[in-house]
C-alpha cells in the first residue's frame, strides 16, 4: 500500500516524517506543523492510497512525534483528536498510546480503521 499524507488545503497542518509497514500495518510517522509560528498549535491532514495494492491493510497506525512541541503538551494522554471516516461523522478517538524516546520526548500513537481520509 502507497499511502501519501495530505496537508495542502484549508486548515491543513503536518509534516510527514516517515512512513512504514510493520507486519501487515502500515505506520505513518507525522509532526504538527508551527506554521512560521513560535510554536504548533494543531495537527490536520489527509490519508490517500496513491497506488493501490491487491493487499489491502485494514488498520493504520498513526504516530505523533515531538508531543512536547505543541501548545500546552501538558498530559499526552489527554491529547484525543478526532477523525473522519469516509462518509461517516467526525468522531473523537481513545486515548493514544504513549511512548518516551531515548531524548526524553514524547511520541503519542493510535491505531485506526482503514480506509480513513482525515
């Protein structure tokens, strides 16, 4: 599967930083996006299938690096954003998984359903 993340349109706002597959799942790595400001406010982007494959992945898991740049990183448990499933409403997600890297920052992941443009 060739996934391409999308921040080009209103109110868009990441950077990729890496994808990958681990096992049958693919990984998107992402960071909010200071936007020439002082410091990142949010996260907004768009998951598209560029070049489908014949195996298709039924889950994705999204990874949120540099939690401590955001605006009031207090608790990374408490960061919950919500999603949009094709055709489907808006929906606020679990608390994500947390993990602390070798510098001490935080890096927060949730898995979601697949396909799932925002």
């Amino acid at each position: 599967m060739s996934l391409k993340l999308e921040s080009k349109f209103p109110g868009g706002n990441a950077c990729r930083l890496s994808f990958k597959t681990e096992g049958d799942m693919p990984v998107v790595r992402f960071a909010a996006d200071p936007c020439q400001g002082p410091e990142c406010l949010w996260f907004y982007f768009r998951l598209v299938e560029t070049a489908p494959d014949s195996v298709k992945a039924e889950k994705v898991q999204l990874v949120l690096e540099h939690f401590d740049n955001l605006f009031g990183s207090g608790d990374p448990i408490r960061v919950r954003p919500v999603c949009k499933h094709l055709n489907r409403d808006w929906t606020r997600m679990k608390a994500g998984k947390i993990e602390v890297g070798k510098d001490g920052r935080h890096s927060v992941s949730w898995v979601i359903d697949y396909p799932n443009p925002s």
